[in-house]
C-alpha cells in the first residue's frame, strides 16, 4: 500500500510544528532561569540598599544630634 504524498507533508508539517513548539519551550525555560537569576540579584540589591538606608538614618540622626546645642 502505498502512501500519499498529502500524508508525507502533513508528517513534514507536524515534525516542524513539534520543532518550533520545542524551540519555543526551551527558549521560554531559558528566560525564566534568567528571570529567577535576576530577581536573586534584585532582592541582594534590595537587600544592600535597605543596609545603606538605615547607615544614612544613622549618619544624619549622629549629625544632627551634633549640631544641637547642649546646655
């Protein structure tokens, strides 16, 4: 029996889509590992200018009780 030539390109068409499907998934898994990788970066930035913030409260909280007069 001999198969038809429709047949053979809808097998083309379908291995293709199954292709990009693939090529899709891996380049989305890929963005989302850089996407979790950022957001670690982001919340140490968070983290650090939380840090710098509260070292600034301080300095100008130092400073200012500098600066008032003590009887």
């Amino acid at each position: 029996m001999e198969v038809p030539a429709s047949a053979w390109l809808l097998v083309g068409v379908l291995m293709a889509t199954a292709s990009v499907i693939a090529g899709v998934l891996s380049l989305t898994r890929r963005a989302h590992e850089e996407l979790r990788e950022a957001q670690g970066h982001t919340d140490e930035l968070s983290t650090d200018v939380a840090v710098l913030n509260e070292a600034a409260q301080d300095l100008r909280d130092s400073l200012f009780e500098q600066r008032r007069p003590h009887p």
